[in-house]
C-alpha cells in the first residue's frame, strides 16, 4: 500500500503498525523524544503497537533534538 512519510512516497506491507513502521525505518520506538502524527493526529506512544496504518496515510515522525 502506499503512504506518505515526511512528505515522502513510500510503498509498505498491507497491516504494519507505527511500531512496525517505526522499526523497519531503524527507529527505536522506545527511545524518547519521537512523535507520530497520522493524517495530522498525534497518535499516543501507547498505541503504536497496536494501530494500523491506514492506505494512503500522511504520516510525520518527529525526532525532538537538545541543543542550542
């Protein structure tokens, strides 16, 4: 099915979760600072494991940075 990340065309499995997603983009779900937005929604960490992404989902990650 194909999905947007970051603005970016990308074709995935049919019934991947964020989780899914999240570890086949070598992300660490369990690391902090990391946000997932579906179609404009925050999506809460706590159903990552559990939600499935819809077909033609607009989906934003967000790596939060210290610094200054």
């Amino acid at each position: 099915m194909d999905i947007r990340i970051n603005g970016e065309p990308k074709t995935v499995q049919q019934g991947l979760t964020v989780q899914q997603l999240l570890l086949d983009m070598r992300i660490d779900p369990s690391q902090p600072g990391i946000a997932v937005a579906l179609d404009l929604e925050v999506i809460p960490r706590k159903r990552w494991r559990e939600l499935e992404i819809p077909p033609t989902s607009d989906i934003e990650i967000i790596h939060a940075v210290q610094g200054g």
